[in-house]
C-alpha cells in the first residue's frame, strides 16, 4: 500500500491515509511542543475531512507528553468541533514514557464514550484491527 499524496510529516509527527483504508493514521515521535500538538491534531481533523472518514488510529507509543493545556485544549475545543464534523472512533497504541500513560489514561476518561469510541492497545496490529471491525 501506498500513502496518499497529501501526506504531512515532520519529525515529530506524519500524518496520513493508507490507499484502501477508511482511517487516517497519526504517528508521533518525542516531544511535541504544543503548537506541534495542535498542529498535528488539525491536520489529522483537516484528513478526516478531506478523506470523509471517520476513524484515527493514534500510534502514540513513542510521544514523550501531551501537557495540561493542551489536554484541556483537546476537550474543551478540539474534541467538540471534531465530533460534530464527524470523527467516531480513535485507537490509540499505549505511549511507553510514564507521564504520557497517565495522561492518556486522563483523556480518555473524559471522554463521552458515546460521542467519540476511544480504544486503547499495546500494538499497531491490534489498533488496525479493531478499527478494520468497526462500521
């Protein structure tokens, strides 16, 4: 498979559509500053939108921390408008760096599991095939 035309990358996250799939993919690498952050989250929104798809797979497995402002900034605005423009479901690969865990542990506890499936796994693999089974 190969990634499509509009892919974004820049060392500390890609974002993409593989040819075939129905989920945008988010890879992130270290310590995003939070304009990083936000930036990386917009484009995945704006790949969402252009691909009418609904699904992210959030391979976070090596991101150092998303910080507190920008987890509120994640609920209190991003999450809001990305769920009413449509996005449904997001598997997230479990980070390795401890602060990160915790902190993906508090997101995901805030959100409305009816508005927005959030799954969390310890591998790709099974991020892929959960979102695969979805509808």
């Amino acid at each position: 498979m190969k990634n499509d035309t509009m892919e974004t990358e820049t060392p500390i996250y890609k974002v993409f559509l593989l040819e075939g799939e129905d989920y945008v993919t988010m890879e992130w690498s270290g310590y995003a500053n939070s304009k990083q952050f936000r930036e990386g989250t917009e484009k995945m929104f704006e790949k969402l939108l252009t691909h009418k798809a609904t699904k992210v797979l959030g391979n976070i497995k090596d991101m150092v921390l998303i910080g507190s402002e920008d987890q509120a900034w994640l609920h209190e605005q991003f999450l809001p408008k990305a769920i009413t423009g449509g996005f449904k479901a997001i598997a997230l690969v479990r980070p390795v760096h401890y602060f990160n865990n915790v902190a993906i542990e508090s997101i995901v506890f805030k959100i409305n599991q009816d508005a927005l499936n959030v799954q969390v796994f310890n591998n790709v693999e099974d991020a892929r095939a959960w979102l695969k089974n979805l509808n």
